[in-house]
C-alpha cells in the first residue's frame, strides 16, 4: 500500500470531525491528562516528545513524559512547551534497567494518575497491563518489529534468539489484544496487530529551515543524527571519514545519545581525527547543525529489523536539504532512486561509504540538486502533518468512548 493510501485508509476509519476539541480534551472541566512512558528513550526523544507530546500538548491534553534523565547526571525535570517532564535515574546496565527503572517508570505513571497512558518500549507491556488493571486507557507504540529486533541482539545467544524472538512476539501480541490502541512506526509492524485498533504514525518531519547557510558556502561537515550505536554504522563512519582525502576536509559530526554508557566511554576516551562527537542535541539544535552540514549518512547495518525499517533520519536530512549517502538495502533504494536525494552505499564497507561522500564533495552542483530534490520530496511526501492527523484521531476516539 502507498503511503497516500495508507493514510487516507486510516482518515476513512477515524473520520476528521472526532476532534480531541470536539470530545473534550480542550472544553472539559479539566484536560484529559495524557502520560508519555519510555524506560529506554530519553526525555526529549524526536518520535515521543517532538512530535506526539507536542501534537498533543497544542490540541489541548495535559501531556506529562516520564523517561530516564538525559545522563548519569543531567536533570531534565522542567516543562518544554507546555508539557511536564518527569525524570528517573538513567541505567548504568541492562539489568540495573530491567529491574529498577521499568519499576520507577510504573511507580510515577501512578503517581500521576492519568487519563491516557501512552508506553513506547516492549519491555513495558507488563507495566500498560497493570495500568489496564487500574481502569486506564493504553496505547502501546510500536518502534520496531520484535521479533526480528531480538535476532540482532548481541547479549542472547545465537542458538535462543529465534525462540525468544517468537516468545517476544507471542506475548507482544497477546499484550496488544488488552491495550485501547497501537500506534506502528511502519506499515509493516502495523500488519502484526488487529486492525480495529491499530494505526500508522510515520517518523515524518516536522520542522522548516528558514535561515541556513548557503550549500556551497558551507564547510565540508558530513553528519549523522540520532542513537549512536555499532548496528548504526558508529565504526563504519568512523573509519570512512578517515578514508576520505585530507584535501577534502571532510569532518563527521555526530550528534545523539549513546546506546550505551560503555560504548559513551570508549569514544569520549580514545583519539577520534576529524570526528566531532557532539553528544545530545536539542532540536532546535539538530536543524541548526543540518542547516550547515554537507551530507547526512544512514548506515544502519542490514539487519532483519532495520532491512525494512523507515529511519527518521533520512527524511529530516531531505526535509533540510542535503544529499544523503545511505544503507543500499531494497526499501531504502526505492526512497533514493525514486526522489534522487542521494547515494547508496555498502553500510558494512568503509571504502564504499569513503567514495560515495567523496563524490559528493568533489561535486558540489550535483550534492546540491540531490538535497534539493530530497526538500521538495519530503515536503511533498513524507510531512509530519498526515502522521500528526491520525494521531489525534486516534486520542479523540478514546476520549469518545
């Protein structure tokens, strides 16, 4: 199914006049209360605070975000945009995660005693359950396709993950059949949940660059946005970067959060030439390093979950307009070859990535149309608008039940 069809398959099912305006979001006595949960993503993630909270937050719900602190030490507890963040200590392990901060997550989700939940990690399908037992409303967004997510994880064995990944998805799914909604990232993880209740929200973007410096007067800044991992590409740019001639100079700035603290130390300790890492950025700073950069790269690894993933990335790299150098995996290549917004690449080959942002440089005309081409793409194809819609809809009819 297209994307155009998709989305007006989904306008037909939750019909424009249920407003959150129209069924009291905005008009009651008080707001309907609304609870972002992630134990994974951070306070400030794009998907949960940008664009949901923010979409929510301006059609009149009362929007709380609990999440773990940005860092080991940073405390984000203070409202953005009319929404209340709520903070728990961030993880220093998988296990310290496993234990505490999913029980500190349910812990200040009752405390806050909310109309709506909205939980963002499959590891919490245990906590929207307990809300479910409490009377409340629960959404679960689905980022990612479970079952093939867990066949990449390095800390399970290679002889259980194809058990786990099935058990994972029999559970995720038996979890879904008590929630009010699910939200899927994809059309693709959409197709594993009933469809009375289950809607597509798109990693589209929301923002316009207004003032940004000319392409060609820009210096040769190559950058990659978002979780910073090694299933990301993290080595493969780091060395590409290196595999570009000096003459360029080619720097690669890298702006997100870790994927985990050890792999935080590892780069913060060791010589990185020509690699800015920059940590996590805000979004208003995220268009503005777009705004000056020369290319974006996405170079997810070609792992079953990402093989078909639609990474949030590559359209904030069109929508601010600069070439991109991308994973050369079918779905993506569609996207590339169909808007012309960049080049493909061999995520797993440094060499491959090197001559690709090679090319790009070295043509500075060509770079520019790409990035053009992308803009014009994902403002024509990909906006957050639609995604935005669907959104409300969704919210609108619980609140109507």
């Amino acid at each position: 199914m297209t994307v155009v069809a998709q989305q007006q398959a989904e306008a037909d099912r939750f019909p424009s006049s249920e407003s959150p305006q129209r069924h009291g979001a905005a008009t009651s006595r008080r707001p309907i209360k609304v609870v972002q949960l992630t134990s994974i993503h951070g306070p400030l993630d794009a998907r949960i605070f940008h664009k949901h909270s923010k979409a929510l937050a301006r059609a009149g719900y009362e929007v709380v975000v609990v999440a773990p602190k940005l860092s080991l030490t940073r405390d984000a507890d203070e409202p953005r945009f009319g929404i209340t963040i709520k903070t728990v200590p961030r993880a220093t392990s998988r296990l310290q995660r496993l234990r505490r901060t999913i029980w500190n997550v349910y812990q200040m989700a009752v405390a806050e005693d909310a109309d709506i939940y909205h939980f963002h990690d499959p590891e919490l399908i245990s906590i929207g359950l307990l809300l479910k037992l409490r009377g409340k409303r629960v959404i679960y967004d689905v980022h990612e396709n479970l079952p093939l997510q867990v066949l990449t994880k390095p800390w399970i064995s290679p002889v259980y993950r194809s058990v786990i990944g099935a058990s994972a998805g029999r559970i995720e799914r038996l979890g879904a059949s008590c929630f009010d909604g699910i939200v899927a990232a994809t059309q693709e993880i959409a197709d594993r949940f009933p469809p009375t209740k289950t809607i597509t929200v798109q990693n589209f973007p929301d923002f316009v660059l207004k003032e940004q410096v000319p392409y060609r007067l820009r210096n040769p800044i190559v950058v990659y946005i978002g979780a910073i991992s090694r299933i990301r590409g993290i080595d493969q740019m780091i060395e590409a970067i290196g595999k570009v001639p000096v003459g360029l100079g080619a720097r690669l700035a890298i702006a997100g959060p870790f994927d985990s603290v050890a792999l935080e130390h590892e780069l913060q300790n060791i010589s990185l030439p020509n690699v800015d890492v920059l940590g996590f950025h805000t979004q208003i700073a995220v268009t503005e390093l777009l705004g000056r950069a020369r290319i974006g790269l996405v170079l997810l690894h070609p792992t079953p979950s990402y093989l078909n993933a639609q990474p949030m990335k590559l359209f904030e790299y069109m929508r601010a307009g600069i070439p991109t150098v991308v994973s050369d995996f079918p779905a993506w290549r569609t996207i590339v070859e169909d808007t012309g917004c960049g080049l493909l690449a061999n995520p797993l080959d440094p060499e491959d990535i090197a001559k690709a942002i090679r090319r790009l440089l070295e043509n500075p005309a060509e770079a520019e149309e790409m990035g053009r081409r992308g803009r014009e793409a994902s403002m024509r194809r990909y906006s957050w608008e639609p995604e935005k819609s669907k959104l409300l809809q969704l919210y609108a009819r619980l609140v109507a039940s």
